[in-house]
C-alpha cells in the first residue's frame, strides 16, 4: 500500500480490514461487470424476452390437452344425451313421461382435445416478430447497460487518481510550508527577519496542513465512490494504480467521422429500432383482429354413468370466426398501436440528434482539456523554478517571506490546474468512447492508449 493512502486511512478513520487491494483499470471494470445489479437485471430482462419469444413461436404449433369431466343433471336433454353418448339408449326411454321427466342422470367423461391455428390473420406471425423485435430489444439495452456501467466506473476510478495525486500536491505543499516555517525561525534568530514573519509562516503550515486533511477527505469519498462503482462493500480496502502523466490522445478521427461512426454503433439507438420494429409487429398483430380466422379441433372422448369412462367417440371439425362487431376495440387498438409506432420513432429521432451532440460535447471537452493541460504543464515548470529561485533568495536573508509564500502558493495551484486538467482530458476521452458507441468494457486498453 502507498503511503499516502496508508495516511489518509489514518487520518480521516477509514478501517482498515488489511492490506488494500491494488487494483488496474482493466481489473475494476471486469469486477463490475460480475458484480453490478443494474446489468444483472438487464441480462435477466433478456432471459424474458427469450421465453416470450418461444411463447409467441408455441402459437404455430397445435395445441393437445387431457380432459376429463362430470356432470351431474336432470335436464331432458342433459338425461337423453347421456343416454346416447353411453350408448345405453333403450326403448322405454322415448316414453314422453321419462323423457319429460327423467331421473337424474350422470355422466363422466375423459378425452383428448387437439386444436390447431389454420390461419389467424397474420397476427401469429407479427407476435413472433414483435416479441423478437422485444429480445432484440434488451439485448441491446444489456450492452449498452454494460457500457454506462464500465464508465462509471472508470470515471470513479479516474477521480480515485486524482484524488490520490491531489494528497500527494496537499503533502508536498504542507512539507515545503513547513521547511519555510524552519528557514523562517532560523533568519528571526539571526536577526535577519522580523517576528511577524515567523507567525506569518506558521499561519501558511498550519493553512496547508488543514488543506492536507479536505484534500484526504475528498481522496476518502472518491474512494468509496469507486467501491460503489465496483460492487465492493464500503468496509472493504483498495487501492488504485498512480495516474498514468504520459503523452496526449491521438486525435486520430475528426468530429464528423465520429458522429457518423456513432449512429451506426450506439447501442441505445440500435435498441430503439429494435422496440420500433417489434412496434409495427404489434400493428399488424394488431390488424389481425379485423381478418377471419381459421382453426381446425378433432377430441376423442370416452363417456360413462360411472367415473371407468370406456365409450369411446371422436370428431373432427373446422371453425372459422369472423368478428363483426366489437364496439370499436379492434380499430380502437390498431389505432394506438400505430400511434406507439409513430412515438418510437420520434424517440428515434431524438435519440440521433442527442447522440450527435454528445458527440461533439466529449470532442470539445477533450480539446479543451488539452489545450488547459498544456498550459498548466509550462505552469508547473515555471513555478516549480520560480519557487526554486526566490527560496534561495529567502534563506539568505535576500527577499521577503510574502514572495515566497506567493510563489509557493501560485506552484500548488499551477499543480492542481495541471490534475484537474490530466482528469478532464481522461475522463473526456472515456465519454467520448461512450457517446460514440466505441466503449468496449472487455478491452479498456484504448483509453489509456490515448486513442480517440
């Protein structure tokens, strides 16, 4: 563990439960990718609509069930048609009396029944294809899902890096604040400065040192936003990997190529057209209603007085249906069907517009950040032999301590202008991998490659 997180667990009370686990960027997405309840549900939302697909495929084949019945009647007709189907009619039994007036009759029967879907209107085949249209759907969904996940947490683990590194800038002002503070003493015993000096220099550490403690609280909660991120338990310890201060992303593709690269490769967008095709299925499911059907039954059935049925009799018969009249429901749901058409695909259209301009937003934001970092970067180097110079000066007795003091602050600024920049550009690089579709969460080596 490095030491400066092994102080800022010290510090800020974080329990340690051992050694934190150092982790790489390629470790913490995959350690999500088994952990995250989000993308857990959406692989179970696949699950569903694979079932109902073969739920909707089951209405093609013939449907065969076991019946068995009893029925227990004195009406005439009830009576005589027991008779019959036990084949047990006699003679007596067309008597006007017993027919008018029979007895109580009863009657168990047991068969199977077959019905199979001749024709339906076409409304088998369209909830087959809605309900594909509906798999297609949540696939798509789940890799998007995995993406948005993938980063945040790489998002979370970027700010677990720079918050690292800003404890680091936080302890190497507080140092330098206290060799000014010791150089300070040394020149007031001296005689060389005057007194006021020395509090002003003890004023500066005891400053620095507060900022030291904000900046490890703020490392603390960047922490516990990457445990989020990852699953973890907020009781468990880990750590992450210096931030990588290497070259600058290539900038490989213009903002058009990445525009047009991203309407074909989002996921989201790819989902939305799947729900627009499963909804002009549920139309023509819909349709189906105002065409006839056909359906073809055949049952065999044994009949008996008593509960051993051992009469036997089969049929076969077709039936077509024609609705007339349904007081309007059929149109009524045409109607909405293709009205959810028509919504979906101004969803589509929203969608491409609000991809194109988070396209352009993460390009912009990179450029920016470059531009930011580049600068900061000479900062640094200016500032870090600027400090250099006037603490020279200062521990001869040559300068004054606010000089010194400004020009360390001004190192300590130029320094977290530099962080706030390296974070932006990486995390820009990372959105823009998102917007465009182009975020692979098996493969987050193009990231750190500097690839747009």
């Amino acid at each position: 563990m490095k030491l400066s997180t092994i102080v800022l667990l010290l510090v800020t009370g974080w329990p340690v439960f051992g050694v934190a686990e150092t982790v790489t960027l390629e470790q913490a997405v995959q350690h999500t990718m088994r952990e995250n309840f989000g993308l857990r549900s959406a692989a179970q939302a696949i699950q569903t609509a694979q079932a109902q697909t073969q739920v909707a495929e089951s209405a093609r084949d013939p449907q065969i069930a076991l019946r068995y019945s009893m029925l227990a009647s004195d009406n005439p007709l009830d009576a005589f048609a027991e008779r019959l189907n036990t084949r047990s009619v006699r003679l007596q039994d067309f008597e006007p009396d017993r027919l008018n007036n029979p007895e109580i009759s009863t009657l168990f029967r047991g068969g199977v029944v077959l019905n199979y879907p001749v024709y339906t209107g076409g409304r088998t085949r369209a909830e087959i294809d809605r309900a594909e249209g509906n798999t297609e759907l949540a696939r798509m969904n789940y890799e998007r899902t995995r993406q948005r996940v993938a980063f945040n947490t790489i998002r979370a683990y970027y700010a677990a890096q720079a918050a690292e590194r800003g404890v680091r800038i936080a302890q190497d002002a507080e140092a330098a604040a206290k060799r000014h503070a010791r150089t300070t003493r040394r020149l007031v015993r001296e005689d060389r400065t005057v007194k006021s000096d020395q509090l002003t220099a003890e004023v500066n550490l005891s400053a620095f040192k507060g900022q030291t403690i904000r900046v490890m609280t703020h490392a603390k909660l960047a922490y516990n936003g990457l445990k989020v991120a990852m699953g973890m338990v907020q009781q468990s310890a880990v750590s992450v990997l210096p931030m990588e201060m290497g070259p600058l992303p290539a900038d490989r593709r213009g903002v058009e190529a990445l525009e047009q690269f991203s309407l074909s490769a989002r996921f989201d967008l790819k989902a939305l057209q799947a729900a627009a095709v499963a909804a002009r299925a549920a139309v023509r499911a819909a349709e189906a209603g105002l065409k006839p059907s056909v359906d073809l039954l055949a049952d065999a059935s044994l009949y008996e007085d008593h509960p051993l049925v051992n009469e036997y009799s089969w049929r076969v018969f077709g039936v077509v249906r024609k609705d007339l009249y349904t007081g309007g429901r059929t149109r009524a749901e045409v109607a909405a069907a293709r009205s959810y058409v028509e919504t979906i695909d101004f969803q589509i259209e929203s969608l491409r517009q609000a991809v194109l301009r988070q396209v352009r937003d993460a390009y912009d934001s990179i450029h920016e950040s470059r531009g930011r970092l580049e600068i900061a970067q000479g900062n640094v180097a200016k500032a870090r032999r600027n400090v250099a110079l006037i603490e020279e000066r200062y521990g001869q007795g040559r300068t004054l301590l606010i000089d010194l003091l400004g020009a360390e602050q001004r190192l300590v600024e130029a320094r977290n202008e530099e962080l706030d920049a390296r974070l932006s550009l990486s995390t820009s690089v990372a959105a823009l991998h998102l917007a465009d579709g182009s975020l692979n969460p098996d493969d987050v080596s193009a990231l750190q490659g500097g690839v747009l």
